[in-house]
C-alpha cells in the first residue's frame, strides 16, 4: 500500500510542479523542491543547482516564448522509503517569436522524501529533436 501511495504522490507532485510553473506560481511548489536541486540538460550543457536558481531558469524560459502544449506519457515511477525515481517521455509544442517549435524527450526525476512529503532532488532532461 505505501508503495502504490508513494507513486500516486510522486505523480501528484510532478503535476503540480509542471501548473505551477507555467501559472509562474513558484511559491505554491517550493515546499515540493529540494533547496540544493540540480537541473541538467546535457545538451545544452545546462547545470543548475539551488531552487532559485532554477525558478529564475524557468521564468527565463517562460518569458522567451509561449508553451502551446506539453504531454507526458509512458511513466515509470520507482519508490523506495526516502527515494524514488521517475522518468517519461515529454511532447512540448512551443511559439517562439511567432514560429511554432516541437520538441519531444525524455526526462529523468530524482525524489527524496524531506520529513512527510517529497521533494524534487534531481531534474534531467534529454531530447530528441
């Protein structure tokens, strides 16, 4: 029961990160995001550490362009008592100075649970296109 209930939680978590972050409501997950979390996107050389750090990398992000749809599927969620691995496959669709972009990947979410609930430790994206 506490392993299905720990998948659930993990999915329910990375939901309200992903609204959060596109609504710019980042005080409504910072209790969600480890205060050391690292962001990696290696083909970007992109490493960032520190949840401000990354909350300044999203906005950027935000700012550049518009997200016109993102989808996930394919999920595999892993869970341990104080840890638990997540990883699926991403669609994102995006306007950037009036042309329309896709970009499909895979990203890989690294959890650990802080006192009763779960914080996103590690956030690492690969893509495709």
């Amino acid at each position: 029961m506490l392993l299905k209930e720990g998948k659930k939680n993990i999915r329910e978590n990375y939901d309200k990160m992903i609204l959060s972050w596109l609504e710019k409501k980042y005080d409504d997950i910072s209790h969600l995001l480890h205060d050391d979390i690292i962001l990696s996107i290696p083909q970007y050389n992109i490493l960032l550490t520190g949840k401000e750090t990354v909350h300044d990398y999203v906005d950027q992000i935000l700012n550049s362009g518009k997200i016109l749809k993102y989808f996930a599927d394919d999920w595999m969620i892993s869970v341990d008592d104080n840890h638990a691995s997540s990883s699926y496959r991403f669609t994102i669709e995006y306007d950037n100075k009036g042309k329309t972009f896709s970009k499909t990947g895979y990203e890989l979410l690294v959890w650990e649970k802080n006192e009763s609930h779960w914080q996103l430790r590690i956030k690492t994206d690969f893509f495709f296109q």
